[in-house]
C-alpha cells in the first residue's frame, strides 16, 4: 500500500521529470502560426493594444497575432481574448541585452539588478544607446531568462520573441562566437517549447538556416532595405511564416533607408511574406502590404534600380 511518503515523492519526480523532459517526448501542442496568419507589431507600451489594417479586413477580428512587448502582456492579454476570440499573443523579451528600464517588472519575475553584475558589456548603441549587451556565454544569463519565460507563460502568452540573440556580429564587448549564438538560440527555442510557448526568430540573418527547424515563424525589419529577403525564401513552403516590417520614417533612426512600399510590397505578397508598414516607434499604426496594394498604385520594381523614396510622402501615403 502507497504511504503518505510515497505518494509525496512520486508527485516530486513527476513535477521533476516534466520540467527535465524534452518538449518533444512530453508531446506538447503549442500553437504554430501559418503563413497567411495576419498580424500585429506594437512593441509601445503607451495607449491600448490595438489592431492594425490588414489587407482583408480593417475589423480586429481578422487580425489574430498580436506581438507586444512582455511588460504591457499582463494587461493586454485579458483585454484582446475579451475582444477577439481565438487571439494568439506573442511577447517581446531582450534575450540578449540588458534594459534599465525593466528593473521595475523584473522584480516581479524575481530578477534582481545585480543578478547582472559581471554580465553587462558594451553600449548596445543607436536609439538604444542605454542598453548594454549581455555575456550570453555565462550561465547565469539562462537562469535570468528562464525566469522571464516562466513568467511569458504564467501570464498567458502564446509565444516569446526573443530579441537580440545573433550577438556574434555585434561588438558587444566580450568574445562571443557564431557557435555560443547558435548554442544559446536553440536553448532558448527549447525552453520556450517546453512551456507549451511558440518561438520566433528575429533578424539574426546568419543563423536562420541553420535554426530553420528549431523555431516557429521568423521576423525580420527592412530586409527590403537591404536587399536580405532571399535569405528567407524557403520557408513558407516549410510552414515557417515570415513576418516583417519595413519603417516609412527608417530615415529618421540610424541613417536607414526608407522604401516605397508600391515597389516592394507585390514581391512580398508573392512570397507569402506577412508584411507591415510602421513607423520605428512600433506603436499601434500601421498598414500589411495586402492593404495598402489594395488602395495604392503597387507595379512592383518595374525596372526600378532601387525603390528608395521620399519619408514623408511614404508615412503620408501609407496613413501610418
């Protein structure tokens, strides 16, 4: 006969083995997106969630794929499933810099400041100058995101994006390697599938292929910009969506260059790209290259050498 003991032990083991257990032996089910899923981007945390135009319908409704930043989820959660039925969330995480200004909500995951000391490098740089990269080499930069993730899905996302995970192109102060990006990236796949969590790959151009079947969907910005869209090409056909977004107002942040979307949108849409229009401030406006084709001359290159264009007229056009 089982004694109290014993059945308190065997419930230890079980919680042990579900947490030691690859995803793909416990059989989990996290939800994948396919390639005609319509989206949003709004990584701003002022003002409400909400939805951007989307080439079928301009209805929240049509559009099911929300991706926000991990601080703004707990509220906005609750409020898109009130809104619209069969909503899938996704959840930004840095999991590759340090942000000063997550210390607030990072207490409540149980992060501590200094669990960063030792671990901060160089200035991240650009608009984001108050960032510093992080030594993904040490293993205490996994104990830190593991908590992160733990909380993405005590609160309800669906998926995490991790940013900022190709740290081997960047000079962020420590010696890392395309292998430890690589070796670090499939851990983190790894550890949101074993919390039942999509995950996505952001820009990271060098390891896409060799992370093709690790990851869920891929997102990239300005790969029109410059010229890197191929990179993504075999994808689709793999049922690994490609979403995207190129900034109308690019010029005004770190010299980038802003296209006009009746040029590259129709090589987007044949792709099976989900494409957007946004403005860098990634807050709710926007417009997915199915709409704006809908309502604006799109002749593609037409022998175009490049489609460059003028800011202003390009977020003025595109309503954004």
């Amino acid at each position: 006969m089982a004694t109290p003991l014993m059945c308190s032990a065997l419930i230890t083991l079980l919680l042990l083995l579900q947490t030691i257990t690859p995803a793909s032996a416990r059989n989990l089910t996290w939800y994948r997106p396919h390639r005609y899923t319509h989206w949003q981007w709004q990584l701003d945390d002022s003002g409400t969630i909400s939805t951007v135009r989307d080439s079928q319908d301009a209805a929240p409704s049509k559009v099911k794929w929300y991706d926000i930043d991990l601080d703004t989820a707990p509220d906005a959660i609750p409020s898109l499933r009130r809104r619209i039925p069969g909503v899938k969330v996704i959840c930004y995480i840095s999991a590759g810099t340090w942000e000063p200004f997550r210390a607030e909500e990072d207490a409540r995951r149980g992060i501590k400041q200094s669990d960063f000391n030792g671990l901060k490098g160089k200035s991240f740089g650009g608009a984001f100058d108050d960032e510093r990269w992080i030594d993904i080499r040490n293993s205490r930069v996994k104990t830190i995101m593991t908590k992160r993730l733990n909380y993405a899905k005590t609160i309800g996302c669906d998926g995490v994006e991790p940013d900022n995970v190709g740290a081997y192109t960047e000079d962020t102060g420590f010696p890392i390697s395309k292998a430890v990006s690589l070796s670090y990236s499939k851990w983190f796949a790894r550890a949101a599938h074993n919390r039942n969590m999509n995950v996505g790959l952001k820009n990271s151009l060098g390891l896409v292929q060799q992370l093709k079947n690790d990851y869920d969907w891929f997102l990239n910005e300005q790969c029109n910009a410059f010229n890197e869209c191929g990179v993504y090409s075999n994808l689709p056909k793999r049922n690994r969506p490609v979403f995207g977004v190129e900034y109308c107002d690019a010029s005004a942040e770190d010299n980038g260059v802003t296209l006009d979307p009746g040029c590259y949108c129709p090589g987007m849409l044949a792709a099976g790209y989900q494409w957007l229009i946004k403005t860098t401030a990634l807050n709710a406006r926007g417009i997915s290259c199915g709409k704006y084709c809908q309502n604006n001359p799109c002749p593609g290159r037409a022998g175009r050498s490049n489609c460059r264009a003028n800011q202003a007229s390009v977020c003025f056009q595109a309503g954004v």
